[in-house]
C-alpha cells in the first residue's frame, strides 16, 4: 500500500470575470491606428480650401471629376498633375469619353480668384456644363 500524502488542492477555482484589460489594449491601438491613418486618406491634392459658413452638402459618386489648383497654379486631374498647355486637350479627351460628368475644382484658397475663373472657362469650353468649387465649413471659434 502507498503511502498518503497531503498535498493541497492544485486546481484552481475558475474565474468568472472577464478581463478587459487586453481588450482595453487593443481598442486603444485601434483608435491610435485610425487616429494616423485618417488624415491620410484625404482623396486627392491637398490644398487649404475656402471656407464658408454653410456649404452645401454633395456626396461623393463615380460621375465626378475632381480638379485641383494649387497655390502656385498647377492643375491636377484626377491627382495627376497636367501641364498648362494640354489642360483643355485632356479635360475636352475626358468630357468625349464621358459626356455626364460633374466637375467639382478644388481650389486653393490662397489663388487668386482670376485664376479659378480661368480654369473654370477651360472647364466650360471643354464641354461640361455642370461646375462647382469645394469649400469647408467655417470653424466658429470657441473659448481658447
């Protein structure tokens, strides 16, 4: 016959809290992640818009063409930078190819308004007959 021992109960009792420091861990990495990577999904040039008090609301769709103009007067199709002298060749080649397009001009704020104007003409000798300019809403100022 064995010999007896005492020895005490190593089976834990299981717990039937839930530890939500590691979920805890892993949301706060996910709001850091999004936190980065949002400013950076900005669809196409960055340039400082205009502001107004209330724009007016248009979603996004496959039917526009977004053009912007930098400060120094560069132009961008669809994010590809295009020469001054082609600019009414490829926006006319664009509008042959897809007559019902809306074209929205983001247009630096800092330009001169006689150079939006300009482009806005080639936009309108090109063909396309629905132009308008994106804004951002003021900001109010709060207490500082």
């Amino acid at each position: 016959m064995l010999p007896k021992h005492n020895k005490p109960n190593l089976v834990k009792a299981v717990k039937g809290d839930i530890n939500v420091t590691p979920l805890v861990d892993v949301c706060l990495v996910l709001l850091i992640i999004f936190m980065v990577v949002t400013p950076m999904l900005q669809k196409g040039v960055g340039v400082i818009l205009p502001q107004t008090l209330n724009p007016t609301k248009m979603p996004e769709n496959a039917k526009q063409l977004t053009l912007a103009i930098t400060q120094d007067g560069s132009v961008f199709v669809s994010q590809n930078w295009v020469p001054k002298e082609s600019l009414k060749a490829t926006l006319a080649e664009v509008h042959t190819s897809t007559p019902d397009k809306d074209v929205v001009i983001k247009a630096d704020r800092r330009l001169k308004y006689k150079d939006v104007r300009s482009l806005m003409q080639l936009v309108n000798e090109a063909g396309f007959s629905h132009v308008g300019l994106i804004t951002e809403k003021l900001k109010t100022g709060g207490a500082a």
